[in-house]
C-alpha cells in the first residue's frame, strides 16, 4: 500500500517535467520564472483565483437551475417526484 503523504517540492522526480518544459522552450526568459519559489507562489494564487471564480460560477448556475426545474414543476412541466 503507497502512502499518500505530500511529496516533497524538491523531488527531482517531481520536478522533471518542469526541467524537460524549460529546456525545450523557445522562450526560456519567459518560463525561467515558474521554476523559482516565487513563480510557483504565483501560479499556485492565480490557480486558486481559477477555481474560486468557477465555484461562484457553479453556485450562480446550480442556483438558476434549481429555479428553472421549481418553475417547470410547478407549470406541470417535470414530475416533482422525479429525482434527476
């Protein structure tokens, strides 16, 4: 049974797909920085902002379906008890 303990970031095994990106870059001034503690930092916050935005995106969509399906119900329209 493997662990499922965090991995550490200085894992060369871990790091090569970054290393291998950055040597067949064409623009290496321009990948230089997600290789340092600070791009990773940087990343790591836009990536957090990414899903953030798409949870409020999915909480918005989730609430607009649930009127839609109450106001098919109450039209006639789905069998409230259907679920799904």
């Amino acid at each position: 049974m493997t662990s499922c303990a965090p991995s550490s970031s200085a894992d060369p095994v871990e790091n090569r797909p970054k290393i291998e990106h950055f040597r067949i870059s064409q623009n290496k001034l321009g990948d230089r920085d997600l290789l340092t503690p600070h791009g990773l930092d940087t990343k790591a916050r836009i990536t957090a902002r990414f899903i953030q935005r798409k949870r409020l995106e999915y909480d918005a969509l989730q609430a607009q379906l649930e009127q839609i399906t109450a106001e098919a119900q109450a039209a006639g329209l789905i069998d409230p008890s259907a679920n799904r």
